[in-house]
C-alpha cells in the first residue's frame, strides 16, 4: 500500500504546493537546536516569551482512577535559530494504540523536519518538507504495528515559521487539530481554518486520519497545507480538537470572533509570559468541563443530561512567538500548577517525565570515519585510535533522532553526519527505545557496550549521537 498511499498524498498536496510561493529563505542551520515533548500531563514547559506547551486529560475519575488514559494526544516543538517547528497528534480514540500512533507521529515528524530544513533554501521546499513529513509519520505508525504491540491511527497538524529577511509560516494539517494566530499589533486572534466552528454532534468525526487505518491507505479529506501571514511578535497558538472545541461549544449565539478574543487574546494580553497563559488556558478548559466531568464521575451508566457544558476529551496546546532569532534555545522552565493536579487523582503515580535537551546537553565530540570501524555481519566495533579510549559497539538506524536504550542506563541518536559523543551519564530521549543492547552492562559509566546492527544496513556515512541531561 506505500505506493498508493504516495499518490493520495500528492494528489491531495499538490494543489496546495502550487500555491506556496518558491521565495527564497536564509539557510537554516540545525547546529544550536532544542526539542521538547510534553509526556508528563501535569506539566507545563515552556520559556518566558518564547513557547510553552500543556497537554492534558479533561476525563472524568471513577473510584480514583482516571479514565480515558492513556493521553491520546501528543505535541513537540523543535527550536532552531532561525526557525519553530511545534506539531501535535490526536490519537483516535481512547487506548494504548492511539496513544502510540500519536506520538510516533510527533516523534517522526520532528525528526524528519530535523533532517530535511537545513537543506531548503526555498520557501516551496518547506512545503515539500512538511508533506514529506507527514507521509513518514503514516509510514512509520504503520512499520512499527505489531499484533504484540498494535498501532492505531491519529489527526496530525504541523506550523513551521522561518525568519528569512520577513517572517513566513506554514501549516499543514490533516484532521480537526486546530491553529489560531494572536495578531500582536492589533491585540486579535484569528483562526486559521475558517470551519474551526462545529455543533457538539460533529465534534466526534476527525475529518482525517493518518496510521494503521482499515485499508491501511491515509484519510485526508479536508487536510490543508497553506502560508499564513504572520509579523514579528505575533503568536502561533495549536491545539488538539479537546481544547478548540471547548472555547465555543454552547455558546452558539456569540460569535467565533468574539469569542477568539474573549478567550484567547484577553488572556494573552493579561499574562506576564506563555507559560501563564497557557496555565490560563487550561484552566479555562478544566472550568468549562467541570459539570460534565462531574455528572460523569457520580453517574457512570447514565446518558449526559441535557444542558451539560463542554466535550470531556484530551486537551493539548502549544504556543510560541514569532521572533527574528531564538537566542533562548535550550532554557525552559517546568511549571506543576495546581489546577491540573485538581484533575487527576490524588495517589496517580508519575513515572514520566517530559523530555527537554538541546545542544547545551552535548558532551564533546570525536569524529570517527564509520565505514572504516563497522562489521555489517555482526556486532559492529569502534576501536578509537588511542588505545585508553573505550571500545564503542554501536548499532546504526537511519533517520536521526531515533532514540536507543541501553539497558539501564540511557542514550542517543542517530544521523547523517561522522561524530561520536562519549563519556556521560546516559539519559533516555523518548518513551519508545528503537534498539535493544545486551543486559550485562555495570550500572556505572563503562567502558564498552555492544547493539546489533539492522539486517539492512550498509557501511556508509552515519552517525551516533548520545546526549547527556543531568536530572
């Protein structure tokens, strides 16, 4: 189904690609960089001006426990100087398997953007990019579909902004995520997609799916791909359908502008920073859901009664301004406010936490021609020219940023480039480990390890990457 599913994207891509404009853009360089996934749903993360992110379970608690777990939704952010890449995934439906489908989506596209941005000199190429993207996330939720560990299907919106000689933004999105741009020099919010506006009875069609769908082929009726028009310091704000449909569900005499603005650009104009408005968002959401996640946590067989306000759901946002460079890459802050502790159960055990790490987390590098030191037959060795350096036994994966777990102490990624970063306490960069190493490792720094490399791989330019981050 690969080939057909290529052609359902470019047919349904193609007529949006004519439009973005081929402008040339400053190069991106992917040198100083950050990333960051929200995995902890208690938290808010984010930078002052810079970004935040919050997602969340507005599901009811019956007898303490949280239903509707695991969260479905999924967002990440890449930083780079000159560029914002922030996507987010709604699995469909409530379970393991759209959880999983969410965030391989996430992880994939950043991943891909990662490797792709720093080639485009073209407005259009971005573009392409993104389409690209999001065919790889299709692909990879269906590649990793196991019958032990199965794979469903998720909505996927991903916003990209350049700063070249202007500031240019892009969005592509299939299914009911939603973008909405805060105009700074006017004090407005405007939405990006004009039908954002449903009745309550349609807000539990998607309109659009990508993964392991029934005919294994994507669903893209309604996906776009546009050019926003955007200024220095306006505010790119997304969210997954639990958050946009509940700024205007029962309020079908106001309309969508007015409540933009009430909502969104009041609370905007009245925080010292994005974390606070987004804490302000979700506590908007949390108090609009209250009644029917009250009802629901008293009367668990009964039909929702009439006149109950708001959609219970996984509510995700994601914020970030506009800016001519991003000299903050790496600093974040991590915020536990007490209103979305008020929702989840007082004996919930956190064992996530969301992952942060940028060029800052880098320990030094030394740079080893690959070819020369791998075995594709077996287990691959590094033998560093100084014999006081350890034996390093790697295994290689293709695209970067695909994370390995080296039994308990935790590691990096991989890329195009020839480096090797050594020596440091190994920390874990996602929740799915793509390569397994042998058990026997000490718990301390050692010396050597060893991962057995793909059946499908050949000697070649590559890189291994691990990336320290100090607890």
């Amino acid at each position: 189904m690969e080939g057909n599913s290529s052609k359902i994207f470019n047919k349904t891509f193609k007529p949006f690609l004519k439009d973005i404009p081929n402008i040339e853009i400053k190069n991106i360089t992917t040198r100083n960089f950050s990333k960051h996934i929200i995995d902890d749903y208690q938290e808010v993360l984010g930078y002052d001006q810079s970004f935040s992110l919050s997602s969340f379970s507005t599901y009811p608690c019956f007898k303490n426990v949280k239903q509707g777990e695991p969260n479905c939704d999924c967002i990440g952010i890449e930083r780079f100087t000159n560029c914002t890449v922030m996507v987010v995934a709604d699995g469909c439906g409530w379970g393991v398997t759209s959880a999983r489908a969410a965030h391989i989506a996430v992880e994939s596209v950043l991943s891909y953007m990662f490797n792709e941005i720093s080639k485009c000199v073209r407005l259009h190429e971005i573009a392409n990019a993104l389409v690209g993207a999001t065919y790889q996330a299709h692909d990879r939720i269906q590649q990793h579909h196991t019958k032990i560990l199965p794979n469903g299907t998720c909505t996927l919106l991903t916003i990209i902004t350049v700063t070249s000689t202007q500031p240019y933004t892009l969005i592509l999105s299939v299914g009911d995520c939603e973008a909405f741009i805060y105009k700074s020099a006017i004090g407005r919010t405007f939405s990006v997609n004009k039908k954002w506006c449903r009745p309550i009875k349609s807000s539990q069609e998607c309109g659009g799916r990508i993964g392991n769908t029934p005919n294994l082929l994507p669903e893209l009726t309604g996906s776009y791909l546009k050019i926003i028009d955007v200024e220095l310091h306006d505010i790119i704000i997304v969210t997954s359908d639990g958050f946009s449909d509940n700024l205007h569900l029962q309020k079908e005499n106001i309309s969508t502008q007015v409540i933009l603005d009430t909502v969104i650009s009041s609370r905007i104009q009245s925080s010292a920073n994005l974390n606070e408005f987004v804490v302000s968002m979700d506590d908007f959401i949390i108090k609009e859901t209250e009644g029917a996640r009250e009802f629901h946590s008293q009367n668990q067989n009964r039909i929702r009664k009439q006149g109950l306000k708001g959609k219970l759901d996984h509510a995700t946002i994601g914020v970030y301004s506009v800016s001519s460079f991003n000299n903050d890459i790496g600093l974040v802050d991590s915020i536990f406010p007490d209103i979305l502790a008020s929702i989840y159960p007082s004996n919930v055990n956190r064992t996530t936490r969301s992952h942060s790490f940028s060029v800052k987390d880098f320990v030094p590098t030394t740079e080893i021609p690959l070819q020369t030191k791998f075995k594709c037959s077996s287990v691959g060795e590094i033998q560093e020219p100084n014999d006081s350096k350890p034996i390093i036994c790697p295994q290689v994966n293709e695209p970067p940023f695909r994370p390995i777990q080296i039994s308990k102490l935790r590691c990096g990624s991989l890329s195009r480039e020839i480096s090797f970063i050594r020596r440091s306490p190994y920390r874990d960069i996602s929740p799915q480990p793509s390569l397994q190493a042998q058990e026997s490792l000490p718990s301390s720094l050692p010396s050597s390890f060893s991962l057995s490399p793909q059946s499908s791989y050949k000697p070649g330019n590559g890189f291994i990457q691990f990336f320290q981050k100090d607890h």
